[in-house]
C-alpha cells in the first residue's frame, strides 16, 4: 500500500510540473499592430476601417481565448498614412509587436535586413491600385503619357503595381519622368497640375472629389495585378508560441468566414465609412466584377499568393531595393491557416485560385499583362496545397 501511495504521489507531482512547464510556455501578451483611424466624430477606432481587425476585436473570440490562458491582448496603433510600412517596420525590429496587417515590399525590406517575419494569414484578393490624370485632361491611356510626369512613392506596395501597368501598355518604367513622393503630396502635385499623373492605392475618393480622372486600374485585370497585405508575424514569436499564433490564426479566419458572407456586405461597407469616406466611394471600391464576394476575403495560401511573393522579393532584387536574397517561400507559413481551416471545419469553404479564376471569369493576361521581366524566374514553381 505505501508503495502505492509513493506512485501515486509521484505522478501527481510530475503532473503538476508539467502542468506548470506548459504555463510557463505562454507569453505574457499578444500585441497587434493595426492602422487606427479618427471617426466622423473625432473618436479614436483602434480597427481603423479593416473589416477583419473590427471583427476580431468585436466578436472577442480572440480576447477570450487568450483571457483564459492568462494572456493579455494588445492593440498597437500604427500611422495610417504613407509611413505605415516603415512605423511597422520599426515596431517589428524593436520587438514592440508580434503581429501587424500590412504590405508586402516593406515586409521584404525588413526580412532582407535580418528581421524575420512571416505571413500567417492572407487577406484576400488584394486591394486596387489606380493612375489617375488631372480632372480636365485629355489623356486617355498610359501610352498618352509616356514621357510624362508621374508622382509615385517608391518603396511602397504599388511602386510593382505601376511597373505592371506600364508594361501592360508596352511602355517601361524609363518611360517617364517620376517624382518619387509620397501620395499625400502626390494628390496635391495632381490637383495643383505639377504632375501629369498619380499612381496610387485606391484612387477612387481622389476622382470623387473632383481632383483627378482614373484612366487606368486594377479592376477586372488578372490577380496578379493587385496590391497584397497579409496578417504578419514576427517568426521569432510563432516559433516560441505556436499555440498562441493559432488563436490568432484561427481569429482571423474566423473573421475572413464573417466577412465573405453576402449579407454581411453592408455592415463592411460601413466600417469603410468611419474614416469619413462617402459610401458610395466604398461600394465603388469593392466594385469589381471579376471577383466575386466570398472567394474576395479567402484566406489560402494558393498559387497566387506564392506567385505573389516569388514576384516582389525578385522585384526588389532586381532594382536593388534589397542587398541580399531573400527566400519568398520562406515568407510564408501555411501551418496556422490549414489548421484554422480544419477547427473551423471550413476546408472547403473557399476556392484555390485556379478553380476561382475559371469561376469569375477574370481576363485572360495579354503577353504584355505578364508578370514583369525581373520577376518571370521566380513565379515559375508550384505553390504547396493550400
């Protein structure tokens, strides 16, 4: 009997070590970098106008889960202007957050200089990029500019996107004089006639109020042409805590389900608004026909995103933005997202991108709307199963 009593206590006592070396396991926070806004009221919104941040914030899943273990859920605000990648960058390098949604060339910049990050979850389809001319002008495509003026903030995410739009018309980027500022001052050189054009995210609030005309957009071109921004995380971080970065993950897909869900489109479009955009300057935003609305906020790390990355790191290569490789394969951790997928039961909820460029019909790439020559190498390789 004592002999019994000795195991039995034993195997308490390692169970509750375990049990403390699995608390110990925990990080003491979760901090998330996200683009905060100021309301039509002047009231600070830590979601900013991101569907999938203010859903994970309101539904409280993520705050809950974490709660529970003894975790507390951060949220870092970043600038939402044309710093944004660089604040980010920083924030990541200084160990200031875990996670943070933002665009791809910045994150390449930052891998590059030996910070390690990765994508933990994809956002969709991408976002629109658009060249616009001042209102009263004449031209009416991107050959009617060659040898014109472009404001364009080099650096940025849609510093390729304009590259692609070029050379989809058959011009190069030596074709025009570009001014590299920011998209602020850029609108502002547009308004006031000191460029002949803007290349720009959106563009659609700037052809709303009347300062410029867009002749050119993203809109109903091949995936490939849009401008990407993913949920990041510091690598460093989901290695030590990968139950952690699950919660997170799976939060966020979660949030991606809500969001794809069409009568949930008008809750979406006024989350757009907060900043103080016009609602019509919203829908015409996710006005495209191309894409339809539940495979817009997929969260597969498919082809496209694969083809993505591959892309931009032999972009910033190729114009040496970057001093040193960088893997884009590496950039990208499905794990989180297949397993999210698989808890939620949603396996097959979303279409691989394939399947999804048959069901929408988007365009056929012409020989000049092919992934830019710098790039055509690295693009070439299958993407793992989503």
């Amino acid at each position: 009997m004592r002999n019994i009593l000795k195991l039995f206590a034993a195997l308490a006592l390692g169970a509750l070590s375990l049990s403390f070396v699995h608390a110990e396991t925990w990080p003491e926070a979760v901090r998330i970098g996200v683009i905060a806004t100021i309301d039509k009221s002047g009231n600070p919104v830590m979601a900013g106008t991101s569907p999938l941040v203010d859903r994970v914030i309101k539904e409280g899943w993520l705050e809950k889960e974490l709660t529970r273990r003894g975790i507390k859920l951060e949220w870092y605000p970043l600038a939402g202007n044309a710093g944004t990648g660089s604040v980010t960058n920083e924030s990541f390098a200084s160990g200031r957050i875990d996670f943070a949604n933002y665009g791809d060339l910045p994150s390449i910049f930052l891998n590059a200089g030996g910070v390690r990050t990765h994508v933990v979850v994809p956002s969709g389809r991408g976002s629109d990029m658009s060249l616009l001319v001042p209102t009263h002008s004449k031209v009416a495509s991107i050959q009617e500019l060659k040898g014109k003026r472009v404001s364009l903030h080099k650096g940025r995410p849609w510093e390729l996107g304009f590259i692609k739009a070029v050379e989809s018309a058959g011009l190069a980027y030596k074709d025009f004089q570009i001014f590299n500022i920011n998209p602020q001052a850029g609108a502002a050189a547009l308004a006031s006639g000191r460029v002949d054009a803007h290349f720009v995210n959106g563009g659609e609030l700037l052809e709303f109020k009347g300062i410029g005309r867009i002749i050119w957009d993203t809109k109903g071109k091949p995936l490939h042409f849009k401008m990407r921004a993913e949920l990041w995380g510091a690598r460093a971080f989901t290695t030590k805590y990968p139950e952690t970065t699950q919660l997170v993950a799976t939060a966020y897909v979660k949030a991606a389900h809500w969001a794809a869900q069409e009568e949930n489109r008008d809750e979406i479009i006024r989350i757009g608004t907060r900043a103080g955009t016009p609602e019509e300057v919203v829908r015409k935003n996710y006005n495209d026909l191309t894409l339809d609305w539940k495979n817009r906020w997929t969260p597969l790390f498919d082809q496209v995103v694969y083809d993505h990355y591959r892309e931009v790191t032999a972009f910033a290569r190729a114009h040496k933005t970057i001093r040193r490789d960088v893997n884009a394969d590496e950039l990208l951790e499905p794990k989180f997202v297949r397993q999210a997928l698989k808890n939620l039961k949603l396996e097959d909820f979303w279409t691989p991108s394939e399947a999804a460029a048959k069901a929408t019909k988007t365009p056929k790439a012409t020989k000049a709307e092919k992934t830019p020559k710098a790039a055509t190498k690295a693009t070439s390789r299958r993407a793992p199963p989503p």
